[in-house]
C-alpha cells in the first residue's frame, strides 16, 4: 500500500469502516458525523481507486481490494 500522500487520519476511518461494514457505526465509534465518514471515504476511494464497499440494505459488502486491506 502506497501512503505517500496519503492522510493517515484516514486509516482510523478505514479500519472501523472494515470492522463495521456501517457507515452510520463507524460513525458512532469515531464520535464524528455520518456525513464526515462518508467523506473520508470518497477520499479513500480516490486512493485506492476502487470503491472498496458497495452498499446493501444492511450495511456495506467489502469489494475483493477492500478484503485484501482487511
């Protein structure tokens, strides 16, 4: 995984992204808004240039880049 230019911040969001599969969890357990964690995430797809999550009814489905990063 390249991180040059990568704001490490954004990895805490990534992490509980990739335990949660939840956007609105995630958001609770960071103490931040839903809004700021979808956000962060159009920054980390920009990265990895892959959407890493697809949204389902009951939370986010871990494309296969997002799984490897698990």
């Amino acid at each position: 995984m390249q991180l040059d230019n990568f704001d490490l911040n954004l990895l805490k969001v990534l992490v509980v992204l990739l335990q949660e599969k939840n956007t609105r969890k995630a958001a609770e357990r960071l103490g931040i808004s839903q809004p700021a964690v979808s956000r962060a995430l159009v920054k980390i797809r920009s990265h990895f240039d892959d959407p890493l999550f697809i949204r389902q009814p009951r939370g986010l489905k871990l494309t296969p880049k997002a799984q490897g990063l698990e």
